[in-house]
C-alpha cells in the first residue's frame, strides 16, 4: 500500500492531474451558475473565475511542482475556467429567464432566449 501514494508511478499521477482538472473545470461551472441562480451580473462570475484560476495555479505547483507566479499557465488556467464559468452562468441564466417569464421569452438554445412574437 505504501507505493501506491509516494511511488513515481506516471498512471496515478496522470489520474490525479486529471482529477484535478475535472474538478477545476465543474468548480467554475458551479461559480458561473451560482452567480445566475442570486441574480448577479456576469462580472461576477469572472472575479469568481479569477480567484479560481489562481487556486488553480496553486493546486499544481503544490502537488505536481508546477510554476506558482507564471503568467502564461496563469492565462490560460484562466481562460479555459472563464469558458466553463460562462457556460455555467448562461445555461442557467436562460433557464430563469424562460422559465420565471414564460410569457415574455423562449428558449433558442441551451445557452440563450428571445422574445416571444
């Protein structure tokens, strides 16, 4: 049981890596659909998604020795949350504009409504 942790076995770490990333990536679709579900604007969820993205950062220099303070991971950590996140704020947010204003909106997509004529 002891090398099933500290052994450097590539298949764990790769499990775990993308464990981390899974969670990284439901994580921010969570803030962006928690931002929709108080009513917030989309501003928002990208503060939340900054914060996020840093927590990110942090997660890989402490378990895989990553880089803390590189611009370059940190962008593209960000970037790629910011897709999750914003998918998460408008799918939910079409969901409350359809469902609570039946009357006014319809659904065109899983991420956007138009008036009803």
């Amino acid at each position: 049981m002891q090398g099933l942790f500290f052994e450097s076995d590539d298949s764990v770490r790769l499990v775990i890596r993308a464990l981390v990333v899974l969670i990284g990536f439901w994580t921010a679709w969570r803030a962006g659909k928690a931002v929709a579900d108080s009513w917030n604007n989309y501003p928002l969820a990208v503060v939340y998604t900054f914060l996020l993205a840093w927590a990110m950062q942090f997660l890989h220099h402490a378990l895989f020795n990553g880089p803390m303070l590189s611009a370059l991971y940190y962008g593209v950590d960000f970037v790629t949350l910011l897709v999750f996140s914003t998918a998460g704020f408008r799918y939910r947010r079409t969901n409350q504009m359809v469902n609570n204003y039946y009357w006014l909106y319809e659904k065109t997509s899983a991420f956007s409504w138009k008036d009803k004529h």
